[in-house]
C-alpha cells in the first residue's frame, strides 16, 4: 500500500512500515481514514516543546514507585534461584550498580532439543568444584597425605575422568605430588612448610578447587517457555556462555548491566535498562509508559558509558557549573569552574532560579521579538 506525498513526511520510518503492513487489503478511501485517523493519534502522542520531560518522567516512575512492595526476592522454583525485584532491583538499575544482588541469565539454546540433551548443557553450564565430586577425604597424619574418593555418578554425570580430576588438582596445589588410582586421588605434601596444619589447610583448599563448568554460574535451572527449553541461571558469565556452540547468542541475556555493556556495547546496556525496569513494573502490575523508562535509560548512556542517577553519575556529567554547585559542595565545583575559566549558557532550571530569572520551559522558552514605535 502507497502513501501519500503529503504523509510521508509527518511520520517516523517505523509507524510508515507498520502503516504500509496493515494497509494491506483496505480500499484507497478507507486507507485515507486510517492515515488521518494515526496522524491525529501521532499529533496527540508528541509532546509540546518547552515540556519539562524530565520532570514529568520522575513524577510517572516515582508515585508508582512508592505503592511497590518491598519485596526482595521472586522464587523461580529453586530456593538457590532468588531473583531481586520490586524496589531493591529498580533502585539498583537506577543507581547504576556495578554489582548486583542476584546476578542470572536465560540462555537460548540452538535448534530443538529433548529435555535430556538441555540438562546435559545445563550441567555443562554449572560451575563444579572439587568438593560436589568427591565422597570423602581421608586425612593420614603419619604420611602427610590426603585421600580423595570421588564419586562416580557425578563424574559421569558432568562427562569427567578420575584423570581430569588428578590434572586439575595437580595446577591447583603446587607442593605436592598427586597420584590416582581408580576413583580415588592422593595427595601427599612436599616441601619444608609441610606441616598438619598445612594439611588441613590443603584439605579445605582441594574442596573449593573448580573443575568444570562456567565460573559464575552457580545453580542452573531447565524451563521450558513456550515451545522450547531454555536454561535459567544464578549468576553471570555472558562472555563465556556466548563462546558455547550450543547456545543461541542472539537470544541470550544477562540482567547484569555492566558485563553487557562490556560484551554488547552501549545499546544493548540501554535496552537492558528499558527491559529490566518494565519487567519489574509489570511484575508489580503497575501501568508505566515505556518513553519515561526510555528517558531514564538514555540519560544513563548518552556518553557510552553507564552512569547512575546519582551525584557521582548523571549529576556529576552537568555541563553547568551553577547547577553541580547547587547540589552538593558548591565551593568545590564553583573554585573549579573559576579556575578553568567555564563558561554557564544558563540553559537549564537551576540555574536560572538561582539568578532569579524566568526558566527555560514552557512560556518561559520563547522569546518575544518586537519593533517598538519611536
């Protein structure tokens, strides 16, 4: 479906493709009602210049801020799988965290798999210390040595050898020697520091050795959503994860912000922000309009970087001298800007009230301009 000239520049390139879908089939005149019809909606939908979004953005985030429970945790059905939500996790995201409360990831897999093959890659997934292999230590005082029966059902369930085993405690404890027989592992001190404490102190070491899997990736969890199973994780490594044959990368998330900045770049942290914030608003069954939450989240990444709505991050970025001085330490930032001679246009709010001057916004945004009689 074509449209007209006099449409075609009134719309973004979005709602002209969404347009041109939907118009298929109609007749030339309906076509006319439905393009008049969104362009009235579209007109409605803009904001008036001189509109102090910002302001109209925190109000819209704020007051359905204040009716969220506080409720930390959401179960995903492992009590290991505590997800944050509700305020914890919108002020988290805000403030610009570098870490998180509870790091997760869903992880898309590649094609259709059966149930039995997705466990097999969620095990692949979760990082195995030495201490969920092993059946007991056996400690001998006389030799200086340690025992290590390893069970066989959990190697053969992460698809590892009593040898792999043996090699990856021989990188981790250097002063001693390593011997395997069957299923079990000796270990046996060396050195002048070999002592019974040392002994112990080896033994409690071996149980936090890793072994297999993705670092960070402490629990995982099969679900099957819609028509496929995807694995649910408690704790993030998106480099690593993304490495893996088997997983569909373009799918794949993390709700940890700076480790997709740093994998995905700036956009993808953006969208993370919109995405997060919504899904915890919607969980709370509160109505908040999308182009608030987009504000936030530009504001946060318009520089590249992700910075927090707090004084270290969004308030520090002012390009205002008056309007950082206002806020905290103002002798601080007042003796800097003098001393590198900064220049303020008196272009926002703060300023301007501090001057004692009408503010930019609303009637306060135009100029008059007029030719007065002699």
């Amino acid at each position: 479906m074509n449209i007209p000239k006099e449409y075609l520049n009134e719309f973004p390139e979005k709602i002209i493709d969404d347009l041109k879908e939907s118009g298929k089939g109609l007749t030339d005149s309906k076509f006319k009602k439905v393009l008049e019809k969104t362009l009235e909606e579209y007109k409605k939908a803009r904001i008036t210049p001189g509109e102090c979004v910002g302001l109209v953005g925190a109000e819209s985030i704020g007051e359905p801020g204040t009716q969220m429970t506080l409720n930390t945790f959401h179960f995903a059905g492992v009590s290991e799988m505590n997800v944050t939500m509700g305020l914890p996790r919108i002020i988290e995201i805000l403030d610009g965290r570098k870490t998180i409360s509870t790091p997760m990831m869903e992880v898309y897999l590649k094609g259709k798999l059966s149930g039995e093959k997705v466990k097999a890659h969620a095990l692949m997934l979760k990082e195995t210390l030495l201490g969920v292999v092993v059946d007991e230590f056996n400690i001998d005082i006389a030799d200086l040595k340690i025992d290590v029966l390893l069970k066989e059902d959990k190697l053969t369930e992460r698809s590892l050898t009593s040898a792999t085993v043996a090699n990856v405690i021989k990188k981790a404890i250097k002063k001693a020697t390593v011997t395997k027989e069957d299923n079990t592992v000796t270990v046996k001190l060396t050195g002048k520091d070999a002592s019974l404490n040392e002994l112990y102190r080896t033994k409690e070491k071996l149980k936090d050795v890793f072994v297999s899997g993705i670092k960070g990736i402490k629990e995982v969890l099969p679900v099957k959503r819609k028509e496929e199973f995807i694995i649910i994780t408690a704790g993030s490594n998106l480099n690593e994860v993304m490495a893996l044959d088997f997983v569909d990368t373009t799918r794949t998330t993390s709700n940890d912000l700076y480790e997709v900045h740093a994998v995905l770049g700036v956009e993808a942290a953006r969208q993370l922000i919109i995405d997060e914030v919504m899904k915890v608003m919607e969980n709370q069954g509160l109505n908040v309009d999308v182009r608030h939450i987009m504000l936030v989240a530009d504001t946060m990444c318009v520089n590249g970087n992700i910075k927090g709505i707090t004084r270290y991050g969004v308030v520090s970025e002012k390009s205002s001298a008056l309007a950082r001085a206002s806020f905290e330490t103002p002798v601080k930032h007042i003796l800097a800007a003098a001393l590198t001679g900064e220049r303020d246009e008196l272009t926002s709010v703060v300023e301007n009230v501090m001057l004692n001057q009408p503010v930019p916004l609303g009637t306060g945004l135009p100029g008059l301009v007029t030719e007065v009689k002699k």
